[in-house]
C-alpha cells in the first residue's frame, strides 16, 4: 500500500503528528487480520457446509493444514445410505477408534451417495473408502482400490455375511408371496443399488420368475432409503425393497409401527437378527486409494482388526468388530448372472478379440461371406432370368389359350349353326307375312290405324332377329377378359333361348329353379356362358344318347319318369287300348293322356334337364342335371383333361376350357353321376320272359355337372324377387 489516507492524514508525513501515524498503523493491522480470519471462517463454513461437493473435500485442505499442521488428513468417503446425520452417527465412532490408534493422524468423514462416491474415487479427492459390497465390486473392478477389511455382524453364523434385501408390505394387504405382487408399483432405491434393489432382482431370477414382470411398475427413490418405507405406509405402493435390517432400525428408531409391516419370503438364517428375503452377501469393507501410502494402510488394518465388539465404535456400526477382507467372488456372480458386471464388454467387443486372436478364421470367415454374396448374386440374376422367361412364357399361354377360346367358341356356332338358321328364318317369315298383309291394307286404300298393328308386328320381329344375332356375336367375338356386374339368371335364360331350337328339335325339357335371394356378380358373362352352353350341349347329348338306349318296343311297357325335383321314380303303366298312363308314388294315382301311342310303337324316355341356382350364403352354386347316360365307368378322373373326349368327333377340349374358366372366377366345376336307379319294371318283365337278370347299368342315370362361384371380391345386389320357376319346352 503506496498511500493511505484517514482523517485527512498521509502516511507520507512522518514529521507530522506521529501518535495519530502510530494509531492509523496499528488500525489498519487490525483491520487486516479481522479480514484474513473472517475470510478464513467462511471459506471453512462453505467447506463443512457443501460436503455432497467431491470439490469441496480438496478446497478445505489448507484449513486442515493451517490449523492443524502437525496431523495428517485423511479423507474418508463413507456411502451415505440414510443420509449425512445417520452416517455421522454410525461411522464417525470408527473414524474415532482410528484417530485414538494412529498418532498424528485425522480421518475426516465425507458422506457421499453412489454417483458421488464413484466420482469422488476417479477423481482421487478420498484416500479411504467405506461402502457396501456391491459398490465395492463396481469401484474394485475399475479402480485400484486395496481392500483393508471387513465389517462383522452381531449373528452367531455367518458374521462377516450382513447385506440382503427385504422385500416389506402393509400387514394388511393380501399379498403372501412375490409372484402377488408381480406388476404392481414396487418401492426401491436406485436401479444399481446393490441391497436395495439388485439382490432382490437376482434371487426372483434364481426362484424361475421373470425380474422385468415383477418390477414392470417400480418407483427408484434413491438416497435416504427411508423413503421407500414412508411410501409404503402411506400407500403409494403396493411394496418396498429396502437393505436388511433397515425396517427394524426403524422401528427401533420409533420411526414406524412394529406392527403396520410385514416380510415377504423370509429367510434370514438362525440367529440373524433381522428378516431377509434374500441371500445374505459379504457385508461393508474398508479400501484404500492410491492417495494413501501401504504403511498407513497396514496400521488402519491392524486399527480395525484390533477393535473390541463392545467398543463404542462397534456398537455403533451394529457389529461385533472387524475382520480380514472376505472374498466377493458371489457378487461378481450375481453381476455377471444380471448382465452388469463392470468388466463385462459387449457381445461385438469379445467378438472383435476372438477374431484378433484366431485371424486366419476371420479371414476364412470374410471368404466365406463374400462367396455366400457372391452367389447369392448370381442366384438373383439366374432367378431374374428365369422369372422373365416363365412371364414371357405365361403370356405366350395365355394367348394361345385365348384363341383356343375363340376358336372353340366359333366351334360352338358352327354346331349351332342350323338352330341359328331356323331361329332367323321364323322373324324374317313373320315379317314378310306382316309386310305383305300391309301391302294389301295399303293397295285397299284401309285407314292407317290398320297399318300401325301390322308395322308394330314387324318391328316385333326385327327385335326378335335382332336379340338372336347379338346373343351370337356376344358368344363368338374375340374379346378381353372384362369381369361386369351381370344378372345370373338372366344370363341362364338368354343361354337356355340360343339354344332353343336343338332342344325343341330332341324334345328335351328345360326346368328352372332358384333357392335363395338372387344377386348381380361380377363376372365374365361371355366365358360364362360358354361354359353354360357346353354343359348344356353335353347334358343334350347324353340324353340323346339316352334316347336311343331306351327306345323299345311292346305291347305293355313299364318305364321310368324322373320329375325336374329327382323325387323317387314313378312307375307308369301303359295302356294302349285307352291311351292312359296310370302310374302310383306312394299310393296316389297318376293319369297321364297319351297321344300316338299304338301297339308295336318305339317309346322314348322324357328326356329332361334342370338347371338349379342355389345363392348360398358364401357362393353361388348352379347345378346342371340331366338324366341322360351319365359319365362312363372310369372317366370321371379324366373327365375335364385337355384333348380327352367320349364322342367320336369331339377334341376333348370343351370342359378343359370350362374349367379353366370357372378357375378364373376363383370357383370350382365338378362332374359326376346321380345316385344309381333301381332297374324299371320293363326290365324285370323282360328279364322274366328272356331268363336274364335284370341289366341295371343299362339304365340311364343322368349326369350333375356342378358349377360353384364364391362371393369373395364379387359386389353383389339384392333383386326383389326370392325364388323363380321358369320352364321352356
């Protein structure tokens, strides 16, 4: 200080008035040391006060130094499991009994927490460590930390063993076992507190159970543990994973009701003094930091080692003394069994050393994949090769099939090419009958209200002509497989009107039925109808072959009548004297007028066909039936193959298509025989007269051919109607 001024005195004029420089000099001593000592006081207040700082414990050194010169300072990290207060009151009579056995030596306690305590052993601002047995693996397994010694326990068995896990309920709550409270929220400390949470972890995994399941609601308080017992008395769970021995210092502290808790799985041994439910692991220990030197190490051992179990400071720590380190190869156990061992490396990491270690089965292993993705590649390119020619090839089909269609489609009208010629003839006669009636009207000069009948008539016809040449063009023209709402039954009448004139022609009977609520479907209506017309065609065959099986000749025949419901057969008898077929079902009588019928004629059997709809719930089902000859012994297997037919001019190409048809549609087309018929009574009589059983396959049984269309991407509408009849002779 250069210039200092009071009262309007320099300290630069020592000539004048000496006694007040003299007064100034030793106020301003003063004032110094005031300043020195009161900065020195809050500098030791903030280092008392922030001991949860690891900073604070190397900042308060030079107090210990300036005070106490001629003691060494030993920092000494104490996990602080119920706070600061209680770990000053457990520990610090240790900390005592060392200071009384080491000369010149001061231990400073520092209360810490697990994250506080791991930073503070990194950093190397403790010299000694006192904490639990999992925290001593963690920081054993990172760190050189020398283990000192071992905290005993007051039990008669297992003394140096004294760290568990209580698993606590309200003693009024249902719970009798672990599995009860699986799911339910569940009190602990810290996700790596070791007898606050972890032992209990490990024994439900040794017990069978699932630890993620048990602890799927779990509340982590942390540090003082005291917490999770309040929140369990106070019902905000369901349970508590305290350290042991933690709800008896509870009670015993007047803390809590000796009455309000209860156990979960008891199995503290004979003689501990607490309830467990858990293992008992090794309990606390002493180590040593790099800070601290082996010859001090070695007197604190000997310090702890010598301490009697009713010294102050043991009674305190709740042991009977202290022993020699025990081993703590059971948490390394329970830590690798956990997957939390500090020294357990990742899968990838252990692989990388295995391949460091073993490098010509790395190499080896590098080939291999680049082959694998080699022909891997090649597979691609081959499959690729192959996918577009099987695409090209499939079209190639596909057009071929759609021209052998076509072309069996023209076939189709080149066989209903008379019926075609006859259907045309009757509208173009009509209209020329009509058109010259008119001329004749006109030439006698009649009133035009005549003529409009006549011209009305006329253009009936054209209509009629018109409908038969578009119901051909529909069947024969080339076209792109186009799915359209169609009306099935309308699609069945106009199929059973183009082929009108062959049936009329055989004297075949079409009946009608349909069962259930008729639906437009979203169909191909050609192929459709091809495949109608095929059916039909067939069904007409058999049952003109049929016809000319059954043609007999007698005085008095018996035959068989097959209604359109295939009810059981009626015996008719006929009676050529008064052209009357009398017949019985069950008892009543049939009467039927007969024309024509004179002694030695050729009688034909009724032939009949009968297409049913059936619109179930899930498909629609149409049933062609005819009582022709029926499918042939054997055929059935081969029935629908390409190029196989049972008629002489046939190419076996007909239901081949149909069925690829019907395939299209998702559905299904099926062929097989009516159920067998008893032989008729003409066969009997005739058997009798000739001595020759009767000939039952010989009787025409009929075909069912069997069309099934599902409903699955089909739109569908309601109709009105329910159930329709239609006939056409």
């Amino acid at each position: 200080m250069t210039v200092w001024r009071a009262n309007g005195f320099s300290a630069k004029s020592p000539h004048q008035q000496p006694a007040t420089r003299f007064s100034a000099r030793r106020i301003l001593a003063s004032l110094s040391f005031v300043s020195v000592f009161l900065f020195s006081s809050f500098c030791s207040l903030l280092a008392v006060a922030d001991t949860s700082d690891v900073s604070a414990i190397s900042s308060s050194e030079p107090e210990y130094e300036s005070t106490a010169e001629s003691k060494r300072i030993i920092e000494v990290g104490v996990l602080a499991i119920r706070g600061h207060l209680y770990a000053e009151q457990r520990w610090q009579p240790t900390l005592d009994w060392l200071e009384s056995q080491i000369p010149d030596t001061r231990f400073v306690l520092r209360p810490l927490d697990l994250p506080q305590m791991a930073a503070a052993v990194e950093s190397q601002h403790i010299d000694l460590v006192l904490t639990n047995p999992g925290q001593a693996v963690r920081l054993g397994r990172q760190y050189a930390l020398s283990w000192l010694a071992t905290l005993s326990s007051t039990a008669p068995v297992s003394q140096n063993h004294g760290i568990g896990s209580t698993l606590v309920v309200r003693n009024d709550s249902p719970y009798q076992r672990w599995e009860d409270i699986a799911g339910h929220p569940v009190a602990a400390v810290a996700e790596n507190a070791f007898g606050g949470y972890l032992t209990l972890r490990y024994q439900i995994t040794l017990s069978g159970g699932n630890p993620d399941e048990f602890f799927a609601d779990v509340h982590f308080l942390g540090f003082p543990i005291d917490a999770n017992l309040y929140q369990l008395r106070d019902h905000t769970v369901e349970a508590a994973v305290v350290p042991a021995c933690l709800l008896e210092n509870m009670v015993k502290d007047g803390l809590l009701e000796p009455d309000a808790f209860r156990v979960i799985n008891n199995r503290a041994p004979d003689g501990f003094p607490c309830q467990v439910s858990t293992a008992l692991y090794p309990n606390w220990s002493f180590a040593k930091t790099e800070r601290t030197s082996a010859s001090l190490a070695k007197q604190i051992s000997r310090a702890l080692l010598a301490m009697p179990a009713d010294s102050h400071a043991a009674i305190a720590a709740g042991a009977s003394g202290w022993t020699s380190p025990v081993s703590l190869l059971a948490i390394d156990k329970l830590y690798q069994e956990l997957d939390i061992h500090p020294l357990q490396q990742p899968w990838w990491q252990e692989a990388l050393r295995w391949l460091k270690a073993h490098q010509e089965w790395g190499w080896g292993l590098i080939m291999l994949i680049v082959f694998l993705n080699a022909y891997h590649f090649w597979l691609e390119y081959r499959f690729s090769r192959s996918q577009k020619s099987l695409e090209a090839a499939q079209l190639r089909l596909k057009e071929k099939s759609d021209l052998l269609e076509h072309a069996q489609r023209v076939a189709i009208v080149g066989e209903l090419g008379s019926s075609l010629a006859h259907e045309i003839n009757q509208p173009l006669a009509a209209i020329r009958n009509y058109s010259e009636g008119g001329m004749l009207r006109l030439q006698k000069h009649k009133p035009h209200e005549e003529i409009i009948p006549v011209m009305e008539k006329i253009q009936e016809q054209v209509d009629r002509a018109d409908a038969i040449i578009r119901r051909l063009r529909t069947l024969i023209q080339k076209r792109s497989v186009d799915k359209t709402s169609c009306d099935m039954e309308s699609l069945i009448h106009d199929t059973v009107a183009l082929l009108a004139f062959r049936l009329n022609k055989q004297g075949v009977t079409v009946s009608r039925t349909c069962q259930g609520a008729p639906r437009a479907l979203l169909i191909d209506a050609v192929g459709i109808q091809q495949v109608l017309v095929n059916l039909l065609n067939n069904a007409m065959d058999a049952c003109e072959e049929a016809t000319s099986e059954t043609m007999m000749t007698s005085d008095t025949v018996t035959y068989t009548n097959i209604n359109t419901n295939i009810e059981p057969y009626i015996d008719a008898v006929i009676d050529k004297k008064n052209d009357t077929k009398k017949g019985t079902n069950n008892g009543a009588v049939l009467s039927v007028i007969t024309e024509g019928v004179q002694s030695g004629d050729a009688l034909y059997y009724r032939a009949q066909i009968e297409v049913c709809t059936n619109y179930m719930p899930t498909a629609l089902r149409i049933q062609i039936i005819d009582n022709g000859t029926g499918l042939r012994a054997g055929s059935q297997e081969n029935i629908s193959r390409a190029f196989n037919s049972s008629k002489p001019d046939g190419l076996g190409l007909g239901l081949a298509i149909c069925r690829d048809i019907i395939e299209a549609h998702g559905g299904e087309l099926t062929l097989a025989n009516r159920e067998h018929q008893a032989p008729s009574t003409f066969q009997a009589e005739r058997a009798t007269q000739t001595n020759q059983a009767p000939q039952t396959d010989q009787v025409p049984q009929g075909c069912i051919a069997t069309i099934t269309l599902p409903y699955d991407g089909i739109a569908m509408a309601a109709t009105h109607s329910t159930s329709q009849t239609r006939s056409v002779s």
